[in-house]
C-alpha cells in the first residue's frame, strides 16, 4: 500500500513537472526584465536569483526593487509588498477549499508558499481534490527558471535594446491568457467574469479614484467586488467528493 502512494505521488509530481515546462519557460524570458530592475536597484546577480527564488512573485519583485532603488524603509517595503501580493491570500483561501479536508498541514504550507498566478492556474483547473504532489511538480520546473532568468537579467544588465525588453515582458500576458481561455470556453460564467475583469481593470487605470492606488490594490478590491458577485449570483452546487 505504501509503495502504491509513493508511485502515485510520483506519477502525479511527473505530471505536474511536465505541465510547468511551458510556465517556467515563460517565467524565464519574463523575468529577464525583472533582473534588469534588479541591477538598476543595486543587487548583484546571486542576491536576484535568491530574492526570486524566495519570492516568486513578479509585481512584488518589481516592487521591492523599486522601493529598493529609492532608498525606501524595511517597514515601507513591507506594507506595499503585502498590499501587492495579498491578492495570493485570496487564492490560497480558494486552494484550501479543494484540499483534501485530511490533507496535512505540512501541505497545506508547502503549497501556499509555491503559490503563483500560473501555478494557482493550473492546479485549480484540475478536477476533484488538488493534489499537493502536482503543485510541487509544477514548481519544480517553473520556479528555479524564474529565478535564472532574473539573474541572467541582471548580468545582461542594460545591453538589451528597449524593444526586446518590451516584448519579453508581454510574453506573461499570453502565458496566462492560454490558462484562462479552456474554461472560459465551457462555462459562460467563467467567461463572463474573465471580460468583466479586463473590463474593470482597465477602467480602474484611467479612473481619478482608482488610478492612484496601486496595482496590487487595485486586483484586490476587483478580486473580491468580481469574486463576491458571482459567488452570489451564480452560486455552485457542491460536487461529490472525489474518490
């Protein structure tokens, strides 16, 4: 029986390794821009591999380096870090509802410490319960890649033209958009809230009320506003638990 849980976490950990390939190829071109923000703040290129292998997070990267290069306080870097990330807390409340209720707490920490857009993506787009094997899987071929790229960036430093860099850092927009499209496709719902969410995001860049919050504060009051109304309105029947 041991042996049987072992090959399947095996299988599984394979599974999801295989389906991070094309995340960790994105991160890596991506995060060639991030590094450059890197060198610019000061950091050498082993102080950028680990604060993208630490962080994984691209706005709150960009920011600390940013807040970094400005000579900001720890506490100031603190608050807008959290503010830019806390959209993750709101994915890993929605992760922890497709846990196995006796999946341990050892977990429950490894995968919300590896939680990333794509990763929630892929992992919360699987049917039944969310296997933690496939979450570690799917990081271990993603997050090391996110973080040579931003420590190639920093070496590359400035010698890429501007143009490059540019379209590098499109290239997330797309690698997300394959992972939200699927769904989107089946279920009118899904669909309805992805085009009000590229809706209201853009109107909260050009709105004097909203334009002069930060990003990451303004994908968490969208977040919750788009979330809540949906819960509400289009509620989901409970699913049998997978067997």
């Amino acid at each position: 029986m041991h042996k049987t849980a072992q090959t399947e976490h095996r299988q599984v950990f394979l599974t999801g390794a295989g389906d991070g390939i094309p995340i960790g190829l994105g991160y890596f071109a991506v995060s060639f821009s991030l590094g450059i923000s890197a060198r610019t703040a000061g950091l050498d290129p082993l102080q950028a591999f680990i604060a993208s292998l630490l962080t994984i997070a691209s706005a709150g990267e960009y920011a600390a380096f940013t807040l970094i290069a400005a000579g900001a306080s720890y506490l100031e870097m603190a608050a807008v870090i959290f503010i830019t990330n806390c959209r993750y807390i709101l994915m890993s409340c929605a992760m922890s509802q497709r846990l196995d209720p006796s999946a341990p707490t050892v977990h429950r920490i490894g995968m919300g410490a590896l939680i990333t857009d794509e990763i929630f993506g892929a992992g919360i787009s699987k049917p039944g319960y969310m296997d933690p094997f496939y979450t570690y899987g799917l990081a271990s071929t993603s997050v090391l890649p996110w973080a040579l790229g931003t420590m190639l960036g920093v070496i590359a430093g400035n010698l890429l033209p501007q143009a490059a860099v540019s379209a590098l850092s499109i290239s997330i927009y797309g690698m997300f958009l394959a992972i939200i499209v699927p769904p989107s496709r089946n279920d009118t719902v899904i669909l309805g809230c992805v085009l009000i969410s590229f809706i209201l995001s853009w109107l909260s860049g050009k709105l004097t009320l909203f334009s002069s919050m930060s990003e990451g504060t303004r994908i968490l009051i969208l977040t919750l506003l788009i979330a809540s109304a949906a819960a509400l309105f289009f509620p989901r029947k409970e699913e049998p638990d997978a067997q």
